[in-house]
C-alpha cells in the first residue's frame, strides 16, 4: 500500500505528479507530463471520465478502488509500464 492517508481522487492524483516528477518518468504514450499522466491512470483506473468535474476529484474512494488505483500507481513507478498499457488500452 503507497500510503493510507491518500483518501480522494485528487489525493492519488496529486501524489502521482510529485512521484513521478521524483522518479523522472517517461512521458510519450498518449501524455507529455506528469499532470496528465497521473490523471489519465487514476480515473482511467476507475473508469471514469477524463473530462470528469473537478468537484468530483475530492470524493472519497472505497478501499478496493485504493488498493486498485494504488498497484497500477506502484507498477507505474517501479516496473515503469505505461498507463497505456496497464489500463489495457494499447
């Protein structure tokens, strides 16, 4: 689990750009930053839409979403697959 404290769709994803600054990750598979990469994973993790309101980005997740959101988030930084891949979308 990355961290217990990350609660909302905004907290994985604001997490994800400061991580992925930290690890110096490639961008190039159908995103150019860390921005836009955290959240294409995160919501697309979810299946919700790229477009989604901001005021749903502070909704609280249920556990299995966490944990789901969280591996993708783990194998993104440390097995550096791309998004694309692992929301099977390549």
């Amino acid at each position: 689990m990355i961290t217990s404290r990350l609660r909302t769709l905004r907290d994985h994803i604001r997490w994800a750009v400061s991580r992925f600054h930290g690890e110096d990750l490639f961008f190039g598979h159908g995103t150019d930053n860390a921005w836009d990469e955290a959240r294409q994973l995160v919501l697309g993790a979810l299946h919700l839409p790229w477009e989604i309101a901001d005021s749903y980005l502070d909704c609280n997740l249920e556990e299995e979403e966490i944990s789901h959101v969280q591996r993708l988030l783990h194998r993104r930084i440390h097995e550096r697959v791309p998004t694309a891949y692992l929301l099977k979308e390549a």
